[in-house]
C-alpha cells in the first residue's frame, strides 16, 4: 500500500480510502490511486485487513443447487453487489432444501467464521434450519416467511401475482386458472394469494388450483390437462418455466395461444421474449433484492439492525404477445 501511496503522490490514508470505497476522495485522486494499484498489481491482503478491522471479508451464502431463474439469479446479483463492497462470497449449495441440508450448510459457514450468512433458500425447512444459528451470527433470508422475526429481504409476490392476474382479467377474461409452484416454497404461496385476492376483489371466480412443481415438464403435463377443457381462457403460471410447458400442450391439443388461451408467466427468463408467441411476464428486480439483503447484513455486522426487518421490492408487469381478450 506504501508503494500505491508513493507511485500516485498521495497518502497511504488516501489509498486506503479508494480501496475502501470512501465517498469524500475526489474523482481525480481516485483514478490516479486505481491506476497506480494497477501499474503494481497491487491486491490488498485481506487476512490482515480482518486482523485490523476485526471483521471478516468473507460473506457466506447458502442456495439450492439450481438452474431455476430466481434463485440462480439472486445469487448472481447478490455476489456482486457483494463485491463491489468489498466482500468476498462462498457458496455452499444444497442438493435438497431439507432441514438436515441447509443445517449442514449454515454450520460450514460458521466453521469458516464469515462475516454473516445470507440464505437463498425460501422453504419452511431452510427457515426452521436458519432458527438454529444464534441470535449473534448476522443473517438475512431471501424471499422468507415474513412471520418470522429473521432479517429477510424479498419480492413482493403477492403484488405481482395480483398484477398478472388483474391484467388478464383486464383483457376480459372471466376467470384466471393458476398453475402453481411447490406447496413449501413461500415464492409459490405469495403467488397463489396473490392470484386469489386479485380473483375475489374483482367477484370472479376462483377456480381449483393446478398443482406442479417449477418446472417446464410440469407445466406441460398441467397444460395437457387444461387444453381439455374449453373453460379455461387464461392461465397465470408460477414461473415461466411452467408458462414454457403450458405453451408446448396447448400448441399440441391445438389450442392457439393467445388467440384460444392467454398465458402469463413470473420471473422474465431471458429467453421469454423469444418463446412462440413472446411471454407476457412478471419481471422481478433481482438487483433490488441482493442489494437490501447485504444491507440488512450489514446493519447487523455493524450494530445498526433493527429487529425483525424486512425490505420488500415491487415487480413489474412485462407485456408481450401472450395475452388477448377471449374469443366469446
């Protein structure tokens, strides 16, 4: 750092500040201390930053070892806000979102004495696992039970689930079938309360709701189901890897989308806007959420929480090429 001082002509406080990412150094004095730390190759030790700050850099995140969007995607996101102040993250993923799974999981984290711990695991089992950490291990949830007192950071699915079915009642469809997500994850639970309210509040009907779990071979076998039934003029989907399988069973029974049924999905997957006919959409702002669940850490890691946060973000709506009114 002495180095890094002498090259850029500033003071090793100076240097300190820009690798700590102070708000009061100049922009000038900044991009001169960055490009003398990368004339030297300069790479801060952060063993001895810990010894001198007494806190570690080392964030512990527990996830499902997954492909599905929204947990793939908060992890993403929240390793790299992580990042850009300052901390390194580890990952332990869990196979199963079982309680033996996410205990095993939060104790190796302890083990390796992190910083706090962030679980991305919204499942009963992962919050019954998380009430065994104690109550000085900062910890936050994503997407948890917000009846519990747990630090959680979250989308708001019930909002969004109220803004895809309100659109497709909105186009004039009588009622909205759901195709829902697995019965222990609280994302699925948001939506389908989401769904319902949005049903009653206008005084339509609530139909039986379609069980599934997350993924694309789930919806299919739904939409197989619901193609039979000349009814069902709408289908809100948990996820968009559902919306996927509805679309292929309706294509197969002959059932136009959107002109015979329209479909929304949830969580606006890249690839949504290029599925056969475009999928209307819930887009949920994954950056939003990982940048609440390292503040919520933070406070806790510096003695500023207060019991029982929770931060929630808003989805948006995405319209595409999925939804029209019904033909009668």
């Amino acid at each position: 750092m002495a180095d890094v001082a002498r090259l850029a002509g500033v003071s090793h406080q100076t240097v300190s500040r820009v690798l700590n990412g102070h708000p009061y150094v100049q922009e000038r004095t900044r991009l001169r201390v960055q490009a003398a730390i990368d004339e030297l190759g300069y790479r801060p030790n952060r063993v001895a930053r810990a010894l001198v700050t007494g806190r570690s850099q080392l964030i512990g995140v527990v996830a499902q070892n997954t492909t599905l969007c929204g947990p793939s995607s908060l992890l993403a996101a929240f390793e790299q806000v992580a990042a850009e102040a300052g901390f390194v993250v580890t990952t332990h993923r869990a196979n199963v979102l079982d309680r033996e799974s996410i205990t095993k999981a939060l104790e190796r984290h302890r083990d390796q004495r992190v910083a706090g711990i962030v679980v991305i695991a919204p499942t009963t089992s992962a919050h019954d696992a998380a009430d065994t950490v104690p109550p000085d291990v900062p910890l936050v949830m994503v997407d948890g039970d917000s009846r519990r007192p747990t630090p959680t950071a979250t989308v708001d699915q019930v909002a969004g689930a109220v803004a895809a079915t309100r659109h497709l009642l909105e186009a004039g469809h009588r009622t909205v079938w759901h195709v829902s997500g697995p019965p222990d994850w609280f994302d699925s639970a948001g939506r389908i309360e989401g769904w319902r309210s949005a049903l009653e509040a206008a005084g339509a009907e609530v139909p039986p709701i379609v069980p599934a779990d997350w993924s694309a071979a789930s919806g299919y076998r739904a939409g197989q189901v619901l193609a039979r039934m000349p009814e069902v003029t709408a289908i809100f989907a948990a996820n968009d890897h559902l919306a996927l399988g509805i679309l292929r069973a309706m294509s197969e029974r002959g059932k136009r989308v959107p002109h015979d049924v329209s479909v929304v999905g949830f969580d606006d997957v890249p690839e949504a806007a290029y599925f056969i006919p475009p999928l209307t959409t819930v887009r949920p702002d994954f950056d939003a959420v990982a940048r609440d669940a390292l503040a919520l850490l933070m406070a806790q890691i510096d003695g500023t929480a207060v019991v029982g946060p929770r931060r929630t973000s808003t989805p948006t709506l995405v319209c595409r090429e999925s939804v029209r009114p019904p033909l009668t």
